[in-house]
C-alpha cells in the first residue's frame, strides 16, 4: 500500500494524510497494531500519555523496518501534569516511554480551562519546540477561544488542533475557523466510534455505489473537508481499507448527501466543561 499523501503545517514542516489511532489499546495490542499499520504503508501513528500505551508503540516503532525520519509520531500531554514545569517533565516521561529521541508533533489533551494552566502548558510546549525535542506542537480539543488566549499571552498559534470530527458531528465552523488560521484540523473518533453512523443508509448506498466499504466513504470524507483522520484499528484488511482512501474522490452531489447526517451528535466531552478523569 503507498503511504498517504502529506499536509503542510504552519512551521513548515508536513504531516501525513491519514494515520493510525490507538485508543483505548494496551501496550501488547498498540505493538501489534502500529507494527502492522507501519508494514501496511501507514506513516503517522497518534497515541497520549493518558492511553497508557506509548511503551508500546515505541517498540513498534524500534522494531520498523522503515527509518524513523519517515514515521510521524504524536503524543499528548494528560491533564494532570498540565502547568509549565510539569509539561516540561511529562513530556520527557512520554519521549522516554517512546524510547525516541524526538517526538513529531507534541499536543495538549484538553484545554481544562477550570483547571487554568493550558497556557502555562503552552509556553512549556514554545520551549521544547525550540530545543527540536518535539518537531511540532499542537492542541487537542480546543476551541477558538482557547486558541485566541494561546495566540493572545505567547503569540505562538499551534500547528494542529485534534478535534472530534465525523459526518454526524462535522464541526464545520472550528474547521472554516481553523483553516484560516493555517491550522490543520486533525480528526480523532472519525469514524463515530461506538456510533450507528456506519449504518447509515446514505453511506451505504454510496459505498455500494463506489465499489467501497462505508468506512471508506467517511474517510474520503474528512479528506475532502480538509481534515486528516486517524481511525483506530488493529486488523490488517481494515488497516489496509482505511489507508485506500487515495485513489477515488467524491463529487460534490456525494458530499452533499452527506451534509444531513451533521445532527450535532458529540460522543466525546465538550471543552469548555471537560474534566479529565
């Protein structure tokens, strides 16, 4: 399978199209996963401290036989090491359970705002950026005004934000948002998890249409609205089905028949009231 395609960040550097989720995967299972994905053709793999797997996809990682300035790496800051000093040292603790010597793109979770130190976090993020510890650094879960008060106190605009996107919850104002802010919208839980949106008739039907399977539908697509999804799974036909999203585009009227699926059904936490568990 021919690795995705890349995007251009705002620091110049580029992020693949489409990688590998690994939440909520163990050590054992995020080995197995990531090093399968990797043999697939698959270039990004995105994981947190708080999923509790980093050892293990940094043995995947060792264990490639493709060249690590070839590989795309994200990680995240968990909530409770949130604060300057703690995520200088947290991100250490992640680089370390990695077992890599940089990081590619370095993210904070949550903003937590009744917690308050996201932009103490965001400084710390500055910081390690400039020691090329992570290559890029980015948020998770932001909303504009999060990022405002970022841009606002350290004039510092993220890379990436990783927001909760697919069909049913397409948060197309925060994509429009972040576009015109030159920052990528990165897609977690594309294809709504624990979600009936696969079953969708419309799908369906355009999957029949096409030759595809509904997954690849939705993938397409987050493609085509300009964000890069990062859907989990651990078997090799649906890694490879995921990542074959390349070579086909939808029409416009195919889009469009997929804009009433956009009901607003969040399945994940809403920032602003958000408290990590």
């Amino acid at each position: 399978m021919t690795p995705a395609p890349t995007i251009a960040l705002n620091d110049g550097r580029a992020m693949p199209r489409l990688g590998l989720g690994t939440w909520p995967m163990g050590d054992a299972d995020a080995e197995a996963a990531v090093g399968a994905a990797i043999e697939g053709g698959y270039r990004m793999v995105d994981t947190a401290a708080r999923y509790g797997n980093e050892r293990g996809v940094g043995r995947a990682v060792a264990a490639a036989s493709v060249p690590r300035e070839e590989l795309f790496v994200v990680t995240k800051l968990r909530g409770s090491q949130q604060g300057y000093e703690g995520a200088l040292a947290a991100f250490e603790e992640s680089r370390e359970r990695l077992g890599l010597e940089y990081v590619d793109l370095y993210l904070i979770h949550w903003p937590l705002p009744g917690l308050d130190r996201y932009v103490a976090s965001w400084r710390a993020s500055v910081e390690l950026r400039e020691r090329a510890r992570p290559r890029s650094i980015g948020v998770s879960n932001f909303t504009p005004a999060h990022i405002e008060r970022l841009e606002r106190e350290t004039g510092v605009l993220p890379a990436v934000d990783q927001i909760e996107m697919h069909p049913d919850f397409a948060q197309a104002p925060l994509r429009v948002w972040l576009s015109k802010r030159g920052i990528v919208a990165q897609a977690w839980s594309p294809l709504g998890a624990q979600s009936e949106l696969l079953s969708e008739p419309v799908i369906g039907e355009l999957a029949r249409a096409r030759n595809r399977t509904p997954a690849q539908i939705v993938l397409r697509w987050h493609i085509q609205a300009g964000a890069v999804p990062i859907p989990k799974s651990s078997d090799r036909r649906r890694l490879a089905e995921n990542l074959d999203v390349f070579g086909f585009a939808l029409e416009d009227a195919e889009m469009a028949a997929l804009a009433p699926l956009d009901r607003g059904n969040r399945l994940g936490g809403d920032p602003d009231v958000y408290v990590e568990m």
